[in-house]
C-alpha cells in the first residue's frame, strides 16, 4: 500500500511540476510579447 501511494503521490508531483512550468513559461512569453509590441 505505501508504495503505491508513494508512487502516485510521485507521478502527481511531476505532472504539476510539468503545468507549473508550462504555465511560467506561457506568462513570461506573453510578458515578453506585451513588452516588444
């Protein structure tokens, strides 16, 4: 049981750790966008 949940707790971590980055991502580039129009 502990290692299952050890490794969805895991698999949850990097798929939020891959949104937040996405997300940063996207913002900066439309700050960069909003900046040099």
């Amino acid at each position: 049981m502990g290692l299952s949940d050890n490794n969805l707790t895991l698999i949850q971590l990097s798929l939020l750790q891959k949104l937040v980055a996405t997300s940063i991502f996207h913002i900066t580039n439309n700050i960069c966008i909003m900046f040099c129009l």
